[in-house]
C-alpha cells in the first residue's frame, strides 16, 4: 500500500487539534468529566490506522505532559499524578487497537466499526479505572472503594461514550472511503 507522507502528517495533526478541541467539549459529570475526547481518539484509529492513531494521541499527551493545557483540566507533567490521566493513556491505546480492527478489511463493515469502537472503549475504561483505584488508593490517599468507583467512573459516564460510539462507527463507514480513495 502506497503512502503519502505529507497526507499522514496533515491527518496526524488535524486529529490532535481535533483531540484538543474535544477536550474543551464538556458536560461536568461527577470524577470524570465526559468530553468528546473519545470520539476524536477513535475517529483517529478509525481513519489513520492503528499506529497514525496512536501516534495522533502520543502527541496530544506529550503536547499536554509538556506543559500545553490541552486536557480537560490543564496541561504539564504533574497531570499523571491526577487519577482521571488513566483515561488519557487509555486514548492512546484504544486508537490503536480501533485501528488494528477496523482496518484489518479495506471497506469495513457497520459491525467491524463497532467492534472496534467498544474494544476501544473497553479499554479506555479498563485503563482508566485501574489507574483511578491505584492513584486515589495509593497515592492520594483518599481511597475509592470498587462500588463508588464503578458508579462515578463507569455507570455515570458510558452511556454518553455508546453514543459517541455508535456516532464513530456511522462517521467512520462514511468517510473510510473517502479518506481511502484521497478524497479528502
């Protein structure tokens, strides 16, 4: 499969403005604030392909743990000390696998979408939850039991994340060919 170099980087870029741009996108919620964050970390996994995915949320992080405040609340090193930098991580991951799965076929399917968008908000949670437990366990020592964590971390803030599922994967099977086809 042919690259384009220069296309790589401008879609690169434009998914971390749009990454930092959904950041800014909330409705306060308890603990973690919902964001259209997710969206834009799957659109990039989706679109990019798993490593031009994850690479796009690589480079929102770095931007963000370098000092920009580009994350929900703030920007700068001392982020990773905050329990909810557990979801950020995870963006990173779920890109990549999102875009493993949606791409392993050239035009995928409505079910291949959401496949991969629920492996990825599988994993956005997973990682944001255990690094929530450890962080507010541990480090913070105001400790979070499971039940309280699974209401504030998961309950409260997933139905908002299926739908924005659900919203990747119908814009995912629109613009895949389009992006595929340089039409974009």
């Amino acid at each position: 499969m042919k690259t384009n170099k220069t296309k790589d980087l401008m879609m690169c870029s434009l998914f971390v403005a749009l990454i930092v741009v959904g950041a800014f996108i909330k409705i306060p919620i308890p603990v973690v604030p919902f964001t259209l964050q997710l969206l834009f970390t799957m659109m990039a996994g989706l679109l990019l392909g798993g490593k031009l995915g994850a690479a796009s949320v690589g480079i929102y992080i770095l931007m963000g743990l370098l000092g920009l405040p580009v994350f929900a609340e703030g920007g700068g090193f001392a982020y990773v000390l905050k329990p909810s930098f557990g979801y950020i991580i995870g963006f990173a991951v779920a890109s990549y696998v999102t875009g493993i799965i949606a791409n392993k076929v050239p035009n995928p399917s409505y079910k291949r979408l959401f496949a991969a968008n629920f492996s990825g908000l599988g994993i956005v949670y997973l990682f944001g939850m255990v690094y929530y437990y450890f962080m507010s366990n541990f480090y913070l020592g105001n400790p979070i039991g499971l039940w309280p964590l699974f209401l504030y971390c998961f309950i409260l803030a997933v139905p908002g994340d299926i739908v924005l599922c659900i919203l990747g994967a119908s814009l995912g099977k629109r613009m895949i060919p389009l992006i595929r086809n340089n039409r974009m």
